[in-house]
C-alpha cells in the first residue's frame, strides 16, 4: 500500500450514509503548489518523514486513493435567522488520520462547488486561508482547543472578490471531527428522527464513548458538549480572543474552536470590542460570547428533546437543566483562567470582584489587554520590562496592586512563584490583527517572508526573548485594525 493508503482512511462519517454527506470531487487546479506544510503535526498523523506531500491532494485535484470526498449537510442560525440548509458549500472531507489522542478528520477548504453552495463559486481566497492557518495554529500553541492547520496550497488560479480578483488556495485542516450545532438542527428541521439519532450515536461513539453508560446517553452527551463549550469560551476571553461569527453552524461539538473567519484579538481592552463586518449589531461582541454560546447549546438541546425523553414535558425539564447550568460552568472556568493569569492556585470567593476592578481599569485606561498581565508578571519580580515597549502605568492601578499582593500573600505563594506561573498562562506573543493583515499584503503579492516569520513567532507565545520584542509590540493607532472581514 502507499505512504497515502496508510496515513489517509475513508472517513467514518461518510457511512452514515447520503442523508449526511455527498461523494463530491475537488476542482482542477490549474498549477497546485505547496504554500505550507506541517510537518510536526503530520508525523503526529503518521505521515511518512521522507515522503513530500502532494498539493493535488491536498487540494482536492486528486481524489483520495479511497474513493472521493465528501461535502456534509446542516443548517444553521446566522445571527439568529434559522437557514434550513447550508453545508459544506466549499468544502470538502477528505478522509480520517489517526492521531495519538484519536481519530480525526482532514477536511479541504476552498475545494470548489458542493450540492450546497448556493450559488458561490466554492472556492477560497488566498488571504483568509493564511488567516486560518496563523490563527489556528496559534490557538493550538496558546492550549486553546482548535482546529489545526495541515496544509495550505496555492491552487494557480484566481477568484473574485469585492476586492478585485485574488489568488485562490485551499486550506487542509484536521478536527476531531465537524459536526456543529448546525449539523443535529438539519435533521431536527426536517423531522427526521431516524437520522438524529444515527448522528447522536456516532458524536458519542467518536467523542463521548462513556456517555453510552448514562441513563440517558443523548442527555449524557448534551451535557458533556455544554462543559466543553463552557471551557473554551472562558479561553477565549482569557486570551482576548473574538470568534466574529459564532452562528450555531461554528460551534462544533467536538469542542474545539472551528471556523475562523472575520476573528480577531483584542488589543487596547473593550469588553463589547466588534470587529466583524458583518455584526452590525454587536450580537457576536467580546463580552457577549458566554450568552451566546449558551443560546446556541439551548438550540441543541432542542434537537435533542425527542432522544431525551418520548415525555415532551419531562424532555423539557431534563435538557434545560444543563443549559441553565452553563453559566455557574461558564463562570468557574473563567475565574480558573483568568486567575492563572493573575498567579492564583485556585479560585476563592472575592476573585470576581478584583478581576472585574482590574478589567475596569484596564477598559477606563484603553490599556493592552495581552501586554498588561505580562507586565503584572514583572511587577513581582522586579523583571526589566523591555524599553521598547509600553510601561504598565502602575499609578492608575495604585488601589488594586495591593489587594492583588495581599491575595497572593493569602495562598502562600512567593512572588517568584506566581511570576513563573503568570509567565506560562499570559502569552506575550499573539498574532496581532494588524501584523496579520500585514502578512496577507504581502503573499498577496507573493513574499511569504513576513507570513513565516509571524507564524514563527506565533508558535512560541509565550517566549519573550530578544527575537520576539518586535512581534510583542502593541499597534500604533493608525496601524489598528477596526474591522475584519469574512473573505468568503
């Protein structure tokens, strides 16, 4: 068998059958070429060290030695408006890789038209496939549960875009898998119980094995999907992350943060920062995504009710509680996070209030959100802040640094302890909004230099050596990027 055959197995999602998924082919590519490959997490994937990957495949010019791919079927609510069906309009599964934590899928972005992209050209844009590629990657190195980037591959064509025309390229991305919220509301929609619980049965069996144990099993993996989702906002908020589009067809039950279009990261602290331009209303705002993310786990639950229990009523009462539990779990991971931030062990009752008083300073003060808790680290153990870059005013913090010393004095940790601890949990590189679009002009144009120097820097975040200062600096005020764009 081939190097291929070994490390790419026909996806197990496709046996569920042509209600789930379509056999669909890539598009030709006129002159497909390597733009980035990731060779770490491919040996991880079993891929052969020796052997050069091939961008026919990897962007769906070549059909997989297994057969074909597949573009799947959901639907969705896009800022609050139920669509019936959406699915996979540009992209395509591709196949299984087995990695040491389990089984995951390969899915090709930009691949061309599916039976579901009404009316798009199914393909991507050079830029927003960087974007994925640096964002991704970036999350994975910062412990943010993501999808990972595999590949990137220039297709040797062009697309057309409000911008004029674009190169075209295709991303590779891995996930444990991509079934979203979306995918149960499909079958919800259409009434179709059989196939609800077809895809109950597999999410558990690829995700949740345990949860066959339960009582209730479909009530055992709502539950576990509500913890999970409850976790990786709170990293989100902890790293200032904004997701930009968390429709319920972007929330994957896998846990791991999917679809990275119009995102962004904070840098000067707003807690209702928008930087999409599409959420005219604010309904995806930083502040906003516990509520949110709570308000599309209650959609699940929906889908769930009749698996729950054939008594509506009591299906009812079952599902609600772990929907109305997600705020308490929302709240207790982000104090866990945030508080590593802060040097805590663990959380005690009155974090809450010297947390909020701190993220109030930092709003009133427009001060960098990443750069200010890295500054905190320094404060205790009188480390010298670079020069280069802006000084924590600490006169404006001169009420709350005391409490802060005192609650870590309360744990028994020395300061040394705590600035070792903060340094593991506050990055001190992410990548800046602005230093990414910087990176997309530039291979627009065809350097790639700046793109691997950022991903480079990116991929040791918490690294603030000599070689990073550059990556770590703040924008300027007119280098500040005020809105990000889907690029679909």
């Amino acid at each position: 068998m081939s190097s291929e055959e070994n490390w790419l197995l026909p996806p197990e999602y496709a046996a569920l059958g042509g209600r789930f998924c379509a056999g669909q082919a890539g598009a030709p590519a006129p002159a497909p070429r390597m733009l980035y490959w990731n060779a770490a997490l491919a040996e991880q994937s079993g891929w052969p060290a020796a052997a050069e990957p091939d961008p026919n495949l990897l962007c769906g010019a070549r059909a997989p030695a297994h057969g074909e791919g597949y573009a799947t079927a959901y639907a969705g609510h896009q800022f609050g408006h139920f669509v019936p069906q959406l699915g996979d309009g540009r992209a395509l599964l591709l196949g299984d890789l087995q990695l040491p934590a389990g089984r995951a899928e390969l899915q090709l972005k930009g691949s061309g038209r599916t039976p579901f992209s009404r009316g798009g050209d199914g393909k991507a844009a050079l830029g927003p496939v960087l974007r994925e590629v640096i964002v991704a990657e970036s999350m994975h190195a910062l412990g943010v549960p993501s999808t990972r980037s595999l590949a990137a591959v220039a297709t040797g064509d062009h697309v057309m875009r409000e911008a004029g025309p674009q190169p075209a390229a295709v991303l590779a991305r891995v996930a444990r898998s991509h079934v979203r919220v979306g995918t149960f509301e499909y079958f919800a929609a259409r009434r179709d119980l059989p196939s609800l619980r077809a895809l109950t049965d597999w999410v558990i069996d690829r995700h949740d094995p345990d949860c066959r144990q339960a009582e209730i099993p479909p009530l055992a993996l709502l539950e576990r999907v509500c913890a999970r989702q409850a976790d990786l906002v709170a990293r989100w908020l902890s790293i200032g992350f904004v997701h930009g589009v968390m429709n319920t067809d972007n929330m994957a039950l896998s846990g791991e943060t999917i679809d990275y279009g119009p995102c962004a990261f904070l840098d000067e602290y707003q807690s209702n920062k928008v930087f999409s331009s599409i959420d005219r209303g604010g309904r995806y705002a930083f502040s906003n995504q516990p509520a949110i993310a709570q308000w599309n786990l209650a959609r699940l639950a929906e889908c769930l009710l009749p698996l729950i229990d054939a008594d509506e009523e009591r299906a009812i009462a079952l599902g609600r509680a772990p929907i109305d539990d997600f705020p308490r779990q929302f709240q207790q991971a982000w104090l866990v996070h945030i508080g590593l931030k802060l040097g805590f062990q663990s959380p005690v009752d009155d974090d809450q209030a010297l947390i909020q008083d701190l993220l109030a300073t930092l709003e009133r003060e427009q001060l960098d959100y990443t750069l200010s808790f890295r500054q905190l680290a320094h404060l205790l153990d009188s480390a010298h802040w670079p020069e280069a870059l802006p000084p924590l005013p600490a006169d404006v913090l001169e009420a709350w640094l005391p409490r802060w010393r005192q609650r870590l004095a309360a744990q028994g940790t020395t300061p040394e302890a705590a600035a070792r601890r903060m340094r593991s949990s506050n990055p001190a590189v992410i990548p800046r909004n602005h230093r990414i679009e910087a990176a997309i002009a530039a291979a627009t144009g065809g350097d790639f230099q700046s793109f691997n120097n950022l991903l480079a820097a990116c991929l040791r975040p918490f690294d603030d050596g000599p070689e990073q200062l550059d990556w770590m600096r703040p924008p300027k005020p007119a280098e500040r990027v005020l809105q990000t764009f889907c690029g679909t």
